[in-house]
C-alpha cells in the first residue's frame, strides 16, 4: 500500500521475507509498505502515515487511443 508519510525524519530496517529493505521516512514523501508490515500499521497508528487512496477515474472517459481517422 502507498503513504504519504508525516512524522520526524528517519531511517528503518525491515526485514521483508529473506532481505531487509532500508527506507528513509521524510515528511511529505510517499512511502510503499505491504498491507500487513507491522511498522506501517504502528506509524498508521501513531498518525504519521496516511493512506493514498487511488484517484478515481471519471465516468465516459477511454483508455483506448485516437485512431486518427475523421468523422
């Protein structure tokens, strides 16, 4: 899950499975966290993070590109 991330700055070890993962936590920034990390879930807690909802995608709009053609 993404964050933005409001608390002091810092720095955190987590271990993810097998590897450890370095994260430096600035104010403002946005952070990625999986939905179950323990110490996302107590900074979530604490305040310091806030989860970004995705944007919504508005009503009638296409993903599929111009053909080019006229009308």
């Amino acid at each position: 899950m993404k964050y933005i991330y409001s608390g002091p700055p810092s720095g955190v070890s987590l271990n993810e499975g097998d590897t450890v993962r370095e994260v430096m936590l600035l104010p403002g920034q946005e952070v990625e966290f999986a939905p179950d990390n323990e110490y996302a879930l107590a900074l979530v807690a604490e305040g310091h993070l806030q989860e970004v909802k995705p944007a919504k995608r508005q009503a009638g709009t296409k993903d599929n590109p111009s053909t080019g053609g006229t009308q």
